[in-house]
C-alpha cells in the first residue's frame, strides 16, 4: 500500500499543517522520504486542535526532519488594520513553542477590544451588554462569531431570550426536536427500539466519523 501511493502522489502540498497530528506527520513522511518533494503550509500561531493532538511543535519538528527545507515566512497581513494586528501581537507573543517573526498590517486603524470572562455565564452576560449599548443600524450590521455550530445555536437562543433578533438561524426556538443533535440523538434511539432501522443508522453512523460508506451496509 505504501509503494503504491509513494508512487502516486510524487510531489505533496499539506495545508494548514499546524493542525495535524504527529500520526499524520508520520504519515506524510513516509509518503515523501523517497523522492523528498513536499511543502508545507502552516501557521504554529493558530494551532487550535491540542484536544485532538495537534501541537505547534509540529511545524518545528517538520525543519528538524527536513534539514535542507527552507521556511519562507509571509509577514505581510492584507486583512485587519495596524491596531488589531498590534493587540494580536500581544496576545500571541505569550505562545512558548513558536516561531518568532514579525507582522506587518497592509491597512492602518481597525478598531478591537479584548475581554476575558471567567464563565460562560460572564461572557454571555458580557455579550449582551456590548449589544444593548448599539441603536437598530447598528444592530443590523453587527454578527457575533463563533466557532461551532452548537455555540450558535447557544448563543442565538440567549440573545432572542434578551428581546435581541437573530438573523439566520434554522431551527425555530420553539422547534426543539428538529435541532441537529436532537435529530442525531432520536435516530440512535429509534434505531435501539424501534426496530433497527436503515434510515436511523445512516443518520448516526459517522458521527463521530468512523468511515462508514452506505455500500458497506446490506441491502437497501
């Protein structure tokens, strides 16, 4: 297996590098110790995934297992204003297993503020008194980021809760049961006690994602 693809894949591009695992590292490298053709695009500021393995030290080890690689760094940033890139300096200039470099914003201004809470319950209280203070423009062009979907449901149902709309969301406040956990919660409880339904089982089967394929299954 391992000639096969060695062969196949004779140069090889990993993105985002620094949220793979030191198993894919491996990986990736025994792909690429024969003909030694790989580039590797990362970031060790945005290492994000620790809680399934990935660590910054990644790209790091990537320049002690490939002595003769070269590390170009792109410092320029084209997408905030000097004052955000500043306070972001900051923040990531704590992280101990980095590369040091400097950035330098294309775009001068841009306006942040950085808070730290305790609590969800701090933050969430935090949120709403960052909102109240904004008139109905203001509002409308005003979205609150976050990074999963869980959280947006969360958080959306907190802000409808304060009398604050909410564009975009899918699921109705009152239309609980047809949220997405809940769908997968019912299709593994249906499946349990109601027969062992197909349809059930493809609803969970991959969540978490075990690699499954519909053709893996009998019948139809």
């Amino acid at each position: 297996v391992l000639e096969k693809y060695r062969n196949f894949f004779r140069y090889v591009l990993v993105d985002e590098y620094q949220d793979t695992n030191f198993a894919q590292h491996l990986i990736v490298q025994r792909l690429c110790e024969r003909h030694g053709h790989i580039c590797v695009v990362g970031d060790d500021d945005q290492a994000i995934y620790g809680f399934r393995g990935a660590t910054p030290g990644i790209m790091q080890q990537f320049l002690k297992d490939y002595k003769e690689a070269g590390k170009f760094l792109l410092t320029e940033n084209y997408r905030s204003g000097g004052n955000i890139v500043g306070l972001a300096k900051q923040v990531i200039a704590r992280n101990k297993e980095r590369f040091e470099k400097e950035f330098y914003p294309v775009k001068t201004g841009g306006t942040v503020k950085a808070l730290c809470f305790e609590t969800r319950k701090d933050e969430e209280e935090g949120l709403g008194k960052a909102l109240s203070g904004l008139n109905r423009e203001q509002m409308a062009e005003t979205a609150v980021i976050v990074r999963t979907n869980l959280e947006g449901e969360l958080y959306g149902g907190i802000l409808r809760a304060a009398g604050i709309g909410v564009k975009g969301m899918k699921v109705a406040e009152t239309d609980f049961f047809h949220g997405f956990i809940m769908e997968d919660i019912t299709a593994f409880l249906c499946y349990l006690y109601e027969g062992e339904g197909r349809g059930d089982f493809l609803h969970f089967m991959n969540k978490p994602n075990r690699f499954f394929t519909r053709m893996a299954l009998p019948g139809e």
